[in-house]
C-alpha cells in the first residue's frame, strides 16, 4: 500500500485561503485548489474534509490573521485616535498597493455565503463582534486616559467604527478617489470627539 504523501498542511490551507479570497467559494474549483495547495483531491479531502470545510478552515485562519493585524496596527500609535486613523489609512493603503483589492475575506464571505448559510453568517458575525470587543478595549483605553471623553458610549461608538471598516474596506475595491477616502476617513474620526 502506497504511503500518503506528507504535505505542511498550514502552507497548503494558506495557499487554499489565497485562492478563495481571490475567486470565492462558487469560483474556485477543486482542480485549482489541489493545484495551489500542491496536494491531490485525495489528500485534500483527508485533510480538511469537503470544499466547504476546507473553506471553513481557511476562513478561521484568516479571521485569526486578520484579528492579529488590527491589534498590530492599533498598537503603533500612542494615542487613541492616532491609532484608529492609522488603522483607516492602512486600510485604504492595502487597497492601493495592489493592483486587483481583493478586500477582505471576511467580507466577501459575509456577501457571498452568509446570507444563505448559517455557518457562514455565525463565522462571519463573529469576527465582527471580536473586532467590535478589540475597538471597545482600545476606546475605553482612551477614556480612561482621558483622551476621549467619560460620556462616549463606547459600545455605539465601535460598533459605529466596524461599519465604517466594513464599508471602506468594500468601497476600496473600486478603487474611489483619494479625496473621497480622506474625507470619510476625517468624517468618521468625528465619532471620537
């Protein structure tokens, strides 16, 4: 009996997480994700189960990556609202660095499968409300510092400060004029006064 080929798993899900930011759930085809991942059909199915699993599990793995780099990014500034402006700008940086946005993962799961797939709509709401919980630490940071004042409702105010991520993050895939990014970006910064 032939012994199955060992294979990084970690790598080979990354490699499927590219794919299906790219193209989606519907788009990417087994074909293409055994190709990418530098795996047979066989030993994908071992591995993580049927394409909706595997996509489930790059999803996850996104969702922690993606969690990780906004704590990252909300930590290289002093200030409180330095730090949410500069989470903002790398947003709308990431977008006009690369040729195709691809937006976030996320996102594009929450459009394109949530809506009819509860698992989906569970993951996705999730990573919003622990994005959400992260944006309340900082805020209430700032409260306590005496950088925002003791009378913002902080729970309105990241809830407030997600959508607008969210919308950006979509909108950025158009790429809109740096203008318009600016002015959203001053406008939403308003919610921190």
């Amino acid at each position: 009996m032939a012994r199955p080929r060992e294979f990084d798993k970690e790598a080979a899900l990354d490699n499927a997480m590219q794919l299906f930011w790219d193209k989606g759930y519907e788009a990417a085809s087994m074909n293409e994700l055994a190709e990418i991942m530098g795996i047979q059909k066989p030993s994908i199915y071992a591995a993580f189960g049927d394409k909706k699993s595997l996509f489930e599990s790059a999803l996850r793995r996104y969702n922690q990556q993606h969690a990780q780099l906004i704590r990252s990014r909300l930590q290289q500034q002093k200030s409180v609202r330095a730090s949410f402006r500069y989470l903002f700008e790398q947003l709308v940086h990431d977008a006009t660095v690369r040729e195709h946005s691809r937006g976030c993962f996320c996102i594009n799961t929450l459009v394109e499968l949530a809506p009819h797939d509860p698992r989906f709509k569970i993951l996705t709401r999730e990573h919003q409300m622990y994005l959400v919980a992260v944006f309340q630490e900082y805020l209430n940071r700032g409260v306590v510092s005496g950088e925002l004042g003791a009378e913002m409702n902080v729970e309105a105010v990241s809830k407030t400060l997600m959508l607008h991520m969210i919308g950006l993050t979509v909108i950025l895939k158009g790429k809109p004029e740096a203008s318009w990014v600016e002015q959203s970006i001053a406008a939403i910064m308003v919610v921190m006064e």
